[in-house]
C-alpha cells in the first residue's frame, strides 16, 4: 500500500493504492474492503494522485532541498550551542531531539520547554519508552520560524 498524500500535501483527499501481485490475497484485501464498506475511491483523489505522480517531481525535488536545508540548520544551532543530540532523520521532516546529557526527568523536560523555551514539541515518551528524554521537532515550517523556534530551545538549554 502506498500513497502520494503526504508527500505531495494532499492528506485531505484520503486516497491511497494498494499494489497485491498474489491473486489470493488480492482476494482477502478486496473482500475486506467490501466488508469495510471502502471498495470506492475519491475522484478527487485519484485525480491528484495522478498529477502529483505525473508532474511533481521537480516540486518534490524543490521540497526535499527545503527539508534538508531546515534539518542541516537544527543539527547545526543545536548541536553547536547545546547537549542536545540531535538524531539527523533520513526520510522524514520530523527530528528527534535527545536532551538525555542533561540532569532532568521527563516531566521536568517537558516543563522547560514549555513554560522556559514556549515551544511545543511532541513529547519522547508518548512513542514508548524508548523516548524518555527525547522530544520530536516537525521542521516543516517556515525558516524564520524555525529559527525562532531553535533560539527559545538554546536561550533555554544552553546554561544548564
């Protein structure tokens, strides 16, 4: 199953694909879909599927460039003026940042960047235990905002 609606920003349109070579399991997936009640498909969808796949590509190539300019930015200011490890992602606008180097619970984390830095993030531990210490940060945004928003984190982290 695939889909172009992140990608492309077209999540609205609810439209995705599923490619089933075994003909048994086509069976089951397309018997599922009637039991579900979605065996129909968003003509809207379809149709912006169909351009973002046929004359995207050089949007998306602008985009990859944005994204990876905004991430080569957080891994830069954070990584120079803080603790804070910052984990590069390889396909994705979402960057986990881990403030494990400094002295601080989970709550207490939460807390600083929140009510100290003003910034929002989504919290590591809403992902499992595995995030304990860890905060995820969406770079899809404008620059001047993220930069804002890496300033309030180093103004912030960077005494403790």
């Amino acid at each position: 199953m695939s889909s172009a609606t992140k990608t492309f920003n077209i999540a609205g349109t609810k439209n995705f694909y599923a490619v089933i070579e075994n003909p048994k399991l086509r069976v089951a997936f397309q018997k599922r879909q009637l039991a579900n009640n979605q065996h129909e498909i968003s003509g809207l969808g379809y149709l912006e599927t169909e351009a973002a796949y046929r004359y995207g590509k050089d949007w998306l190539g602008e985009l990859k460039e944005v994204i990876e300019d905004r991430i080569n930015y957080v891994v830069d200011v954070l990584g120079n003026e803080t603790k804070i490890k910052v984990m590069k992602p390889q396909g994705t606008y979402l960057i986990w940042l881990d403030f494990s180097a400094y002295d601080l619970t989970d709550d207490r984390l939460q807390e600083l960047l929140k009510n100290e830095a003003k910034v929002i993030l989504n919290r590591g531990l809403d992902f499992g235990e595995e995030g304990s210490l860890h905060a995820r940060l969406n770079v899809a945004m404008p620059k001047s905002v993220l930069e804002e928003v890496c300033q309030c984190i180093v103004t912030t982290f960077a005494t403790l």
